[in-house]
C-alpha cells in the first residue's frame, strides 16, 4: 500500500502548531512537575497537537519560510506558550508565597519540606497548601480548560502575533502584582488570630512576668493556626476553585491585549 507524501509546508504547519503546546506543558502547573517523565509530557503534547491541528489549521501560515523567518516564528510561539504557562502558575506561587507567611507566623520558619514539582525547598504550609492547590484545580478539571483555551489562542492570536510593544507586558505585571493581593487573602484569616493571639501573650507577659510566653506562644500559636486553617478550608477551596475558573477570561483579555 503506497502512503501519501507529506509535504513541506504541511510538516511546518503542524510544527508551529506544536512548538506552542510543548511550550504550554512545559509551563503550565502540574504537568510542568518534575516528577511528570519527559517522555509523558511529549507524548501529551504531540497527541493534543493532533487532535486541535484540524481545526486551527486555517489560522496557520500557508507559506513556505526560509529557516530564519521560521526559526523566528517558532521562538515567538514558544513565547506565547510560556506566557501562558506561567499566567497559570501565578495561583500557585500566590498559594506558596501565602502558605510561607503562615508557617513563618506559626513557628515553622525553619521546617522546610523539599517540593517535588518545583524541585527546591519549601516551608511545610506552603507544601501543604500547594497540595490542596493542585487538588482543586484537578477537580475543578482545570486541564480541560487548558485544552479550550488553548484551541480559542489560534483563532484570538495566530502564530506571529505576539509583540510586546502594545497592553501585554502591563497586563502580566497586573497579574503579578494581583498574586500577592491573593496571597494575602489566603493568609488573612490565619494571620489575624495570630495577631490578636501575640497581643494576648504580650498582655499576658507584661501581667504575669514569670511566666514563660516565649516557650507557651509555640503550641498556642500552631494549636490556634490549624484550627483555623480547618474552619477556612471551604472558603479557600471556594476562592481557589474561583481563581481557577477564572483562568479562561484571563486568557482571552491576554489575547485581546495582543490583538491591540
């Protein structure tokens, strides 16, 4: 049985197509762990570039490129694909950075865990919020939403479109400086017992003099955090699931901002 010839241009098409997607899993939370094999990302990668290249294949580019227009070409579509990524893991390093203040109010300052996703050392409640993190946006099949975006990039912004020169760079800084207002809002409730329990052992101190505040404020103040951290676990899975639904219109005003 004789196969058809492939062409050229179509093996460019589905090449543009796919630098894009590599670059989205190489960035985008959870699969961008460490602990995914490489091989298991790629082969996620190609088999979605498969299954969208039919129908974004119209917003490709129908030309045949000289390896310098392409090799351009291809280095702005892994530019778009980080961009995106990492717009993604915004919520996640909100949650960390969030979960740090907490276990540095709490006592735990020195008790670091080592992340397997990120591959560094973390402090333990930022692990453990981290986890909570990547359950929600599991559950709230986060990936699916990935894949919608993903296809809606191509026809918002074909390959070659992306220019810094217009509302992108200060649209990613905006985000940026929102991920320590959730940061915050995260620690807030924690943060606010533990205040008002400082004050408490401060007054204490001042009206007892003997009595070793130092050494009491460490149970107290853990004992106090996890109990609050367990009453706020449904509005943080709310404001979690929240942020994560959320992804979609952020992508779209990020691809508005570069049609601009």
């Amino acid at each position: 049985m004789d196969l058809p010839l492939v062409s050229v241009e179509i093996v460019q098409r589905v090449l543009i197509c796919l630098v894009r997607v590599v670059a989205l899993f190489a960035s985008m939370p959870v699969f961008s762990s460490g602990q995914t094999p490489a091989r298991v990302k790629l082969g996620l990668a190609i088999l979605v570039t498969f299954l969208i290249f039919p129908l974004v294949d119209f917003t490709l580019p129908e030309n045949t490129f000289a390896p310098v227009p392409l090799a351009l070409l291809v280095a702005n579509e892994s530019l778009m694909g980080i961009m995106m990524g990492f717009m993604s893991r915004l919520v996640f390093t909100a949650v960390e950075f969030g979960g740090t203040i907490v276990g540095y109010q709490m006592g735990f300052a020195a008790a670091n865990v080592y992340d397997p996703q990120n591959q560094h050392q973390v402090s333990l409640m930022s692990q453990f919020q981290n986890v909570i993190a990547i359950l929600v946006f599991l559950a709230v099949d986060g990936h699916h939403i990935f894949i919608r975006v993903l296809a809606d990039s191509y026809v918002l912004a074909p390959p070659g479109m992306l220019d810094f020169s217009g509302q992108v760079v200060p649209y990613i800084m905006e985000l940026s400086s929102q991920m320590f207002v959730l940061a915050v809002r995260f620690s807030a409730p924690v943060l606010a017992v533990l205040l008002l329990s400082g004050l408490v052992l401060g007054l204490m101190s001042r009206i007892f003099p003997q009595l070793n505040v130092f050494m009491l404020s460490f149970p107290i103040n853990i004992g106090l955090s996890f109990v609050i951290l367990g009453l706020t676990m449904n509005i943080v899975v709310t404001l979690l699931g929240r942020e994560f639904t959320g992804l979609a219109d952020q992508f779209h005003q990020f691809f508005e901002n570069i049609r601009e």
